[in-house]
C-alpha cells in the first residue's frame, strides 16, 4: 500500500443511505485492521472478519469485509485476484443487536448468552474478547462455570467465536 489513497478503499455505495450518509468517501484503507482485512479478503479470494472494533456510539462490531473483481467471479490466482481486484463490500456487524432477540427470549428461562471473539480460526484460543452479553443470571462473563453451562465454538471469516449460555445458578442446582 502506498500512502497515496486507493479508490478501491473509498466507501462509494452505502445502504441505508438516510443512516450512513456520512460514510461515503470514507477511506477503508486508512486505519490498518480494517486495512489489513480488505488485503486478506483481496488475496484469499473470500470473505474475512475483523477482531472486535469500536463501531460509532462506542458499540463493539466485526466488519465482514467481501472482495469484488471484474468479471464476476473470483480468479484462480494470486496474482489474477489482484490484478482483477475492484474494491470491497462491506458490513458492520453488531453483536449485541444480534443478540438482543434471543437474549429477550431466553431471559425468561433465565439463561445467559455471551459472545466471545477468541482470536483467528488458524490458532487456539488465547484469549477472549466478549462481544455481546444478557445478564439475567449474573454470570456476565460466561465463565462457564455454573452448574449447566453450553459452549459451542464456531469459526466465521477466519475468527474463531464462542457462545456461552449459563442457566441460572438455581436453575444448574436443581438439574443436577
């Protein structure tokens, strides 16, 4: 990357417009996660996610970043994919709006979700970042270490992600 701004960087198209006009222009390219994700997603030739990010209002959000080429499909090499390379699509997702519907529905059952961000698929686990939690229970850290606890582990985009739900303590003593 130069130091000079790459069109491929500058956000173009936003949707909805009413609520993000004030991206457009925005140059993707001039802060280095998000940097780094529009090279990685360039050269694999797929989809990519961020680490956790600061989104505006100070919400926690992973930005899916999708690359684009001429011609419509993916080419086969490295050196095609950058050559064809047009630029990228993007989406901000905020886990904590993700959340909130189950969240609202398992909160009855008193159950606890959390969402952890445990680093990129390709290593393990060495520390994790929480996304998005419900607190009904009081283990807001997802600790897993109430009586009935459920982690599943997924990969997206090259990040590995973690759901924690912990039933409530009275709930974990009285099944087990």
């Amino acid at each position: 990357w130069s130091s000079d701004v790459c069109s491929s960087d500058l956000v173009a198209f936003v949707e909805p417009t009413a609520v993000r006009v004030g991206t457009l222009g925005v140059d993707l390219g001039s802060e280095s996660v998000r940097r780094a994700a529009i090279e990685a997603a360039r050269d694999q030739g797929n989809y990519v996610a961020t680490g956790p990010l600061i989104a505006a209002g100070g919400e926690v959000g992973i930005l899916f970043v999708a690359p684009v080429y001429s011609g419509g499909s993916t080419p086969a090499t490295l050196a095609d994919r950058r050559a064809a390379f047009l630029g990228v699509a993007v989406s901000l997702v905020r886990p904590g709006v993700l959340l909130e519907p189950v969240a609202a529905r398992t909160a009855a059952d008193r159950i606890d979700l959390a969402l952890f961000d445990t680093g990129p698929s390709t290593r393990d686990a060495q520390e994790r970042s929480l996304l998005a939690s419900s607190t009904t229970t009081g283990d807001t850290a997802g600790t897993g270490e109430a009586p009935l606890t459920e982690i599943q582990t997924f990969d997206v985009g090259g990040r590995r992600l973690q759901l924690v739900a912990t039933a409530a303590p009275e709930i974990g003593r009285a099944h087990v």
